[in-house]
C-alpha cells in the first residue's frame, strides 16, 4: 500500500463517526479532570505563597497544612490515575480496539 493510500486510510479513520464518539469520550473525561487538577495544583501553590501563616499551622506534630494538602497532591495524582485506568478500561479500549483492528485491516488489503 502506497503512502498516499495510507494516508487516505488514516484520514478516513479520523473524519469516521467511531473516531469522533471516541475522543469526544476521551476529552469529556480527560479535558475537566486536567482543569480540576490544574486549579487545586495552583490553590495549592498559592496557599504557600500567600497564606504562609495559616499553611503553617500544626495539625499533629511538626505536620502542618501545607504538609497535608502537598501530600494530597500525591493522593490526587494517584486518584486520577485510577480513574483514568478505569474510565479507559470501560469506554475506550474497546472501541478504540475494534477501530484499530478496522484500520489495520483496511491497510493489509
């Protein structure tokens, strides 16, 4: 297959109605948890910044806020890795499975 005829492929695949569902149901689940985090990411940054005295504030110990909400951005991350694996697992794989197995396909004959 030339490339000229693989490119028409991809195009194709791209303009289809399965590509476009599938990113719509990516970006529907990727774009608003990246603006959630970004917004306490930088809440956070700004906490330490402009509110050094009540971060500093002891919760146990030598613990204080800013320790607990900088441990929390580790949770968070780790939490949105795990949505993200499942939301995968439900909604995409499977449909992005049968469109790669369409393509690869449509680019042996």
């Amino acid at each position: 297959m030339g490339s000229t005829e693989h490119d028409k492929v991809w195009a194709e695949t791209q303009a289809s109605p399965e590509f476009q569902a599938l990113k719509k149901k990516f970006r529907g689940f990727a774009f608003p948890l990246t603006a959630a985090f970004l917004v306490w990411y930088f809440l956070y940054v700004a906490l330490t910044a402009f509110a050094r005295e009540w971060v500093s504030t002891p919760v146990i110990g030598n613990i204080n806020i800013a320790f607990v909400l900088g441990v929390l951005q580790f949770v968070t991350t780790f939490l949105i890795m795990w949505l993200y694996e499942r939301h995968s697992s439900h909604s995409l794989d499977g449909p992005s499975d049968a469109l790669r197995e369409k393509v690869d396909k449509e680019l042996a004959q």
